[in-house]
C-alpha cells in the first residue's frame, strides 16, 4: 500500500489553484491504487513549534558542539516525532504557490524543523552531505500570479522550485515531478491554461 503525504503550503483553502492541481493529482493517484492512504498535512492548521534555542543546541550535539542533556532532548523529541511523519511515507504531495520569488514561510519553517542530522542528512567531514531518505518520490505542484519561467526579470525571479528542488535533493529525493500553473494571472486564456495543468496534474498518476 503507497502511503502519501499532502503538504499543503497555501493558506487559501478551496481558492488556491496550487491545492486544487496537487488534489487532481491525488485522486487519479489513488484511482489507480486504490490501497494507497492519503495523509493531508496542512501547515497553516498544524501547530508547528518554534526551531528555538534548545532545538538549535540539540542540532549542534551532532556536530560535535556541547553536550545533549535532559532539556536538549526534550526539544529534540518534539523534532523527531514531527520528523517521523515526514519519514514514513512513499510520496510527497506539495501544493507551492509562490511567494515574494520563494516558498511561503509555513513550508520552509517546516523544512527547518525536519531537516536535521541523522534524521534527513548525514554529513562526513570529507564527503560533505549526503541525504539519507532512500526510495521515495515527490509531486510538485508550482503556481504563482505573475512570474513564468523564461519571462523577463521584470516580472520576478524563481527561488521557488529552485529552493525546493534543492531541498528535496538534498535530504534524498530525487526522483521528483512537477506541474507549473505560472503565470496565472496574466497568461492570455488562463482558463484553458488552468485546464492544462489539471490534464497534466492527473497524467502524473499514470506514470507515478
């Protein structure tokens, strides 16, 4: 049985055209495996605690700096079992939309929050990072008003899917596909260019 992550990164509910691709998505997905569970991690609903002092010095132990003691390791637990979510299923769904040239600050708190030592990454001082997730695949749906890639700088540049393109690569996840609805507010027939993406948001499903 496929087990799936929807990391829902737009706090727009039914109006948000990132969230409506990626659920496009899942629902052809799980048409064609129909075992597969669908766990739907809303960042602006889930409580997710501040990366703090304490989180920060627990980090640091792994390199080699202090000592984790009973409150370090108080924090690092909370880390942890965030974190197991994250690690325990196949696929990861994300719905993207842009913000300010990058991803919205819900989703890269929740990047810093997982993304630890010995839970997502690894690192030796002469290989440098290596990421440790093995066999999993990730859906990313990218939308935004006004920027498309290969359009003049005037209209904004792309730290979006090239931060999180990185990311995903760097804790092990290479195997990635994606789906752009960008621009769409300024595209000439954006109603049949959102059609598009629906069409390509479920022709994933067949090759997933």
């Amino acid at each position: 049985m496929k087990k799936i992550l929807h990391i829902v990164a737009s706090p727009r509910g039914k109006a948000s055209q990132s969230t409506s691709l990626a659920e496009a998505y899942i629902a052809a997905e799980t048409h064609t495996n129909p075992g597969s569970s669908v766990d739907v991690l809303d960042l602006w609903k889930e409580e997710l605690p501040e990366f703090d002092g304490d989180k920060a010095a627990a980090k640091m132990t792994f390199f080699g700096v202090g000592d984790m003691n009973v409150q370090y390791q108080t924090a690092w637990d909370q880390v942890v079992a965030i974190t197991e979510r994250f690690t325990s299923v196949d696929l990861y769904v994300f719905s993207v939309p842009m913000w300010n040239g990058g991803i919205p600050y819900k989703l890269k708190q929740y990047i810093d929050i997982i993304t630890q030592p010995g839970l997502l990454f690894g690192f030796d001082p002469d290989a440098g990072y290596s990421g440790l997730l093995r066999n999993k695949t990730a859906r990313v749906f990218y939308t935004s008003g006004v920027f498309a890639p290969g359009a003049p700088a005037k209209y904004g540049a792309d730290y979006h899917s090239s931060y999180l393109s990185w990311w995903l690569d760097f804790v092990g996840i290479s195997e990635q596909k994606t789906v752009r609805f960008q621009p769409s507010l300024l595209t000439e027939d954006p109603e049949s260019a959102r059609l598009a993406a629906l069409q390509q948001s479920k022709a994933l499903a067949k090759i997933s």
